[in-house]
C-alpha cells in the first residue's frame, strides 16, 4: 500500500468534541498507516468558545469561516481523498457538495448527528422547502457514508449512498483508568457535555433532588455552563480536554438522560462510551444508540420515568458491589466494541479503498 494524502474537513478544531473524536484522534493511527492528514476546520476554537460563552454565532466570525472552508475546497484536487464532516456549509445549499462530487478526488462525508433534521424538522418552513433534502444531496454525491449509528446509516441508505459504513465514535481507552468506586464521601452522579447538551439534565432534576435527599448524594455536571437544578447539591466544573478524564473518574454513576425525538435518536451515545470507559456504571434514557450500549442490569440501567431514574441511582448508592460489577463489564465493552484500537483499522480500510481511483 502506497502512502495516500488526506484531507479532513472537519466543522470544529480540537474544542470541538465532534471533530476531536470523528477525526483528529485517529490522525497518529493514520499516520502510522501512512496516511498523510491535513486538517482544515471549518470553525475555530475561538469562534467555538464565544459561541458557548454568549449563545451566540457572530456574523463576521461565520463569513471569515465560510470564507476559509471554500479556499480549502479549492485545494481538494491535491488529495487522494476528502474526509468531510456533516457538510460544508451549514445552511447553505448543497452546492458545492455537487462541484466536491464532480472532481476526481473522492470524498467520504461523516455524520455523528442527525443534521439533516435541523432542515427537514426545522420549524422554518422556508429552511424546510430550500434545504430539507440537502444532506440526502450531500451524502449520494459522497463515494462513501461514515456514521456513528444505524439510525443515521438507515438515512443514508434511503437517500442513495452508495456506500455505507457504520463506525461508532469511540474512546482512546489507554487515556481512561479503570477506577474503582469509593465508599468515602458523597455518591456522585456525574455527566459530562457542552451547554448545547445541558438542556436533558434539567427535566430529571426532580428525580436527581429526590436521590440526594434521600442518599448523601450530589451531582456533579462538566462542560453545561450555568444551570439551574434547585434543590440539588450541585457542582458545575468548566470542561478541558486536559481534565475531563480526572472529572469522570471522581463519577460514582454516569448519566445520560435524553428526550425521545429524531434528532436524539440519531445521537451515538458517546457519554456512556466515556463513562464505561472509567469503569463507571450508567443510567440512560432508552433513546437510540442508548439502548445498544446499555445492557439493563448488567452494565447499567435504562431509566424513562421519575420513579426508574431515582429507584436505579438509589440501588447504586445502596450497592458498591453492583457498582464495581457493571464498571467492569462496562469497560469490557469499551474495550471490545468502542475504543481507537478497534475503530482505527475500520477507518483506515475505508480511506485507503480508494486509493489508486
């Protein structure tokens, strides 16, 4: 195998937690398989950390973006291949998807997230007529589809790939110690995301204040900016790539709650992944890729009520052996199902297969 030259398109840099674990945690796997990455992004960190700092999406930031993102498209024709992720530009047409299809360097596009319901679900009904069908454009002018999950493979089939591949967004699993549960202190539930994500904590606060009331418990919430949980004994930690491995590992539990619509269904479970990968127990909503990963009762528990989300904490609160029981197993499944070592062969015969087209 000769060395192929690859270009990553990715939406975020490193602060991005879609780009980092799709994309640029691969690259030394790459490299070593000679593949030659280069990485153009089409936001930066800057423009990512204002975004969650104010909420908003500042105009000029977003033109000099899109303005970096077609330079870089003019530079496809020096790659073997393209790798983009979700799409060029957000709410723009498909475009220059087309004219990326036309030339003779092949693109791969990567979904982790159901995007295309941020147009076909969009409550614009001018964003509905323009754009709804836009990612089936982009992922049938694609020579190959990447997803996390069957839901988003399941669309990428009926919008006529013509190639699909189903690769979940994993861990590096030699970054994740295997930490067993402490009877000192308060049983912590903890959760990790970014303030998008924050929003699915909050209707379960009732549940979580009913646990630590009844149980020296507290919730411990990384990366969700302010939020209010009343009457819950609760710590919000800033998020870093540096630390967030030390955050999960103080977790007791780790949780995942969501709401049962199409755009989480399309969502790949990546906070399950990470805290099993601590040798943490879960408590999730039994929503999409939830249910794959959550084995009930074995590594940890699905939860769709009141009643479920605070009878499972409270079993683990009660149940150190249970706890370090399902953190095994857990982790046995990150291990054998959801970390780099797996995924990197997987990737890499998707990028080479193209390699002399």
């Amino acid at each position: 195998m000769g060395e192929v030259d690859a270009l990553f398109l990715t939406k975020y840099d490193r602060k991005g937690a879609s780009s980092r674990y799709r994309s640029l945690q691969y690259f030394p796997y790459f490299e070593k398989a000679g593949i030659n990455c280069s990485h153009a992004p089409l936001f930066s960190n800057a423009y990512l950390e204002t975004r969650y700092e104010t909420g908003e999406r500042p105009l000029m930031g977003v033109l000099r973006s899109y303005a970096r993102r077609l330079r870089s498209l003019f530079r496809a024709r020096e790659y073997d291949v393209v790798v983009l992720e979700k799409e060029l530009l957000p709410y723009a047409p498909a475009l220059f998807e087309r004219v990326l299809g036309r030339l003779e360097t092949p693109y791969i596009v990567d979904y982790d997230d159901a995007i295309f319901h941020n147009y076909d679900r969009s409550g614009n009904p001018l964003v509905r007529k323009l754009l709804g069908k836009k990612i089936d454009v982009v992922m049938r002018e694609a020579d190959a589809v990447v997803v996390g999950n069957e839901y988003l493979a399941l669309r990428a089939r009926k919008a006529g790939a013509s190639r699909v591949e189903i690769v979940p967004t994993v861990i590096d699993l030699e970054k994740y110690p295997h930490v067993l549960p402490s009877e000192d202190g308060p049983f912590t539930i903890g959760w990790i995301g970014s303030p998008t994500t924050a929003q699915y904590v909050e209707p379960i606060s009732p549940a979580l204040r009913e646990v630590c009331d009844r149980r020296d418990a507290r919730v411990v919430l990384v990366g969700s900016g302010a939020v209010e949980l009343p009457g819950v004994p609760l710590e919000v930690r800033e998020w870093s790539e540096e630390t967030e491995v030390e955050d999960i590992a103080e977790f007791d539990v780790g949780i995942m709650p969501l709401v049962d619509t199409p755009w989480e269904r399309g969502k790949c479970g990546f906070k399950l992944i990470q805290y099993m990968a601590c040798g943490k127990p879960v408590v999730a909503s039994p929503v999409g890729m939830n249910t794959e990963i959550v084995d009930d009762g074995e590594n940890g528990y699905v939860a769709s009520d009141h009643d479920e989300w605070v009878d499972t904490l409270i079993r683990l609160s009660d149940d150190t052996e249970t706890v370090q029981r399902m953190g095994s197993r857990g982790r046995e499944l990150i291990a054998d199902r959801y970390c780099l070592e797996v995924t990197s062969e997987e990737w890499i015969q998707v990028l080479t297969s193209f390699e002399g087209t």
